[in-house]
C-alpha cells in the first residue's frame, strides 16, 4: 500500500514550479503565476531574478500583455480551463471565477485567492500565513503588514522583516522589496538612521533586478532625500546623497517614470546649487544643475505642478546668475524672466515671504543689468514684505542693494 501510495503521489501534475515569482513586479503581473513547462522555465528564472524574459513564450502571452497595461487583452488570452489559467483569469478579473472551487483546486497556491481578494478589497482582512512557505508566506505576511501600518508600524516593521526573512532564500528581489517598504515606515515613523541603513541593504539585494529599474531609482530618490534633509546638521552628507540621484537617472528615463525623473533632476540641481564654490568643479556643477532644472520643467508644468514648477524656476534662474558664462548678460535677462513668471503665480497675500524673495533676487539681478529704475521698484516691494514679516536680516539685505544702487546712479551722473 505504501509503495503503490508513493508512485501515485508522483504522478500528480505540478501546476506550477516553485518558487514563483510573486510580490516582486506591480500588479497585476506580481500576482500572477506562471504555468509548469520546459517553455515557461527561462521566463520564470528570469523574473524570480528580478528581470524580464528575452523572449515571451506563446504561453506567457498574457502575462506580457498584462504588464503592459491591456488587462482586456490579457484576459482574452486566458482560454485554458486548468487551475493556473483560471487563477491568473481570477487575479485579472475576479468576477470571473468561483473563488471557493478556485481555491479547492490550486493545493499550496489556495490562499493566493484570498490574496487576491484583500488586494482587490472584496476581504477586509489578508488571509492567515497557514502552512505557507517561502514566497507565498512572504506575500501573505506584506498583506498582514500593509493591515497595521497606521495603527501599528513597529508591528508593521516586525512582520515585513519576518517576510524578508523568509523572501530572501528564495527571491532576493522581493526581500529587497519588501525591505524597502519597511524603510517607508521608518521614514513616516521618523526614523532616518534606520530607514536610510534599510534602504542601502534593499539596494544591495535588488542589484541586477533590470526589470525593476523604476522600483530601484524610488529607493536611490528615498535614500538621497533622507540624507539632503540631515544637511543643515552635517553638509558632509550632501556628497553621499548625490550619487543617488545621479543613480535614479541611470536607472529611468522620462518616458519610464515622469514624475521620478523629473524630482531626481529637480533635487540633484538643488543640491549642486547649495554646495559651497570651493574649486573649478563648482562652476561644472552649477551648469549641470541648470541642464536638470530645465529637464525638470520639461515635466512640472505650472497648471498641473504649480509648487514643483516654482521651484524648479527658482533654483533655474539662481544658478543663472551665479554660474560663470560668456553669455552672462543673456543669462541675466532670462533670469529675470524666470522670476517674473514665478511672481505672476506667487500672490503676496498667500505667500508674502516667498513672494518678497523672488523680489529681493530679482531686483539684485536687475540692479546688474543697469535697469535701477525696475530694480528700485522691485526693491520697494521687497522691503515692504520684509518689514511686514519683521525679518530684519532680509530688510537689512535689501536695503544694501538700494544704497548700492544710489551710489552708482550717483556715480554715473558724475561721470556724465
């Protein structure tokens, strides 16, 4: 009896090898399995690996019409009747399938169903770990934590290290996902230390994940934007966190990401424009830091962006004016352009301090041109603003300019 139960154990057909590439690419394909076959086999080495097949087998069509967004198309290629086609049908569309017969079919890959059903909302609650192992149970524990991240995010944090734990010996790629979603937390909780250390092992384990370049360069922003904001108590990180931006930009273009590719522009210009001119390479920086502003507002347009557009038109005619050219004039004008379109968006009652900013620079960069007159009037205002505001150190600024601005007007009829 033993021996005969043995052999019909072995003849069960495997649905689908393990492990799988679950968790690691964005929904829907991050939910869907790939069949058992010889065909199948590259494609899913491929993505367990963090990378997207060469070549798509013709059974795999859905999967590579699912990822690229015709859900429609995807689920018209799903036209078989075993568990695996019916499944990945379900995760498409979930009216399409009895999830109780689905889930009495698919054996270890059952609790995917509910899975499914909590993603899509249909459950209020993620389905329990059972007897789950490997990357089933680290999807199921990311869903558990995604349950308590507002009520409980050390919990939050425990549960995603227990699902890194268990990702990790089998897909490097999601446990340095979902080590990254943990550094998230870290980062809402206030915790920089630990979310920036979180983020550089997340790094680590996603390196060579080419099908995961968008996912990647958010981690390179995150950990750039943790380190830029600890500048103003330690300058020396500002160093650390540039190449990240730079490695964000190596990792997407602006049709992969707009949004990504326009913020790690916008930021990595911010920071070369903060860092202090201490040799030639500065004047190097300063230029590249105008090149990524004016890619940036290729992006952030003022109707749909107006904050990010602003500053991205700020910090384009700062580093105008400061960055050493044989057109420096031209620059100049264009400067004052600049903060003139920024000034007819900025209202004096809703920003008063920004507005009188962008005056005070404004003026400065008039007052070189020889415009005095538009500079004077710039100035005026300016001050005003300041003195409203009672920020002396800024009113004492301006009022500099404006006696600079006499001296030479003084001079120059002296000359006449």
């Amino acid at each position: 009896m033993t021996d005969t139960a043995i052999v019909e154990a072995s003849t069960q057909p495997v649905l689908a090898i393990r492990p799988q590439p679950l968790g690691a690419f964005e929904l829907p394909i991050g939910y869907l399995l790939i069949p058992a076959g010889p065909d199948t086999e590259p494609a899913r080495l491929a993505m367990l690996a963090g990378c997207l097949p060469e070549q798509w087998p013709p059974r795999l069509v859905a999967h590579q019409l699912a990822l690229a967004g015709d859900r429609d198309a995807a689920l018209a290629a799903l036209v078989g009747t075993d568990p695996i086609t019916r499944y990945n049908r379900f995760v498409l569309n979930s009216d399409l399938e009895d999830a109780d017969d689905l889930r009495s079919v698919l054996g270890e890959f059952a609790p995917l169903v509910d899975l499914v059903s909590f993603a899509l909302g249909r459950t209020d609650s993620p389905p329990a770990i059972g007897n789950a192992d490997n990357e089933i149970a680290a999807v199921l524990l990311g869903a558990t934590a995604s349950q308590t991240l507002a009520e409980d995010p050390p919990s939050t944090v425990a549960t995603l290290d227990a699902a890194v734990e268990v990702a990790r010996t089998v897909s490097r790629p999601l446990a340095g996902l979902l080590l990254g979603a943990s550094a998230s937390v870290c980062i809402e909780s206030d915790d920089p230390g630990e979310a920036h250390e979180r983020i550089e092992k997340a790094l680590r384990l996603l390196a060579g994940a080419d099908g995961l370049r968008v996912e990647r360069a958010e981690l390179h922003l995150s950990a750039a934007a943790l380190l830029h904001e600890q500048t103003h108590d330690n300058p020396g990180l500002m160093a650390q966190a540039i190449p990240h931006y730079h490695s964000a930009l190596q990792l997407v273009q602006r049709e992969d990401a707009p949004l990504l590719w326009a913020s790690a522009h916008a930021n990595l210009a911010a920071a070369y424009l903060t860092m202090p001119m201490v040799e030639a390479s500065g004047q190097l920086r300063l230029g590249v830091a105008s090149q990524s502003l004016r890619s940036a507002l290729t992006v952030y347009t003022r109707d749909e962006y107006p904050e990010e557009w602003a500053s991205a038109q700020l910090n384009l005619a700062n580093s105008l004016v400061y960055t050493p050219s044989k057109h420096q004039a031209d620059n100049l004008v264009e400067a004052v352009e600049l903060y003139e379109a920024v000034l007819a968006a900025r209202d004096r009652h809703a920003d008063p301090l920004g507005r009188a900013r962008v005056l005070a620079n404004q003026g400065n960069v008039l007052a070189h041109l020889g415009a005095f007159k538009d500079a004077k009037a710039k100035l005026y205002e300016a001050r005003s603003l300041f003195e409203e505001l009672g920020d002396e150190e800024s009113v004492r600024a301006v009022r500099g300019v404006l006696d600079e601005i006499a001296r030479q007007i003084t001079l120059n009829r002296t000359s006449d």
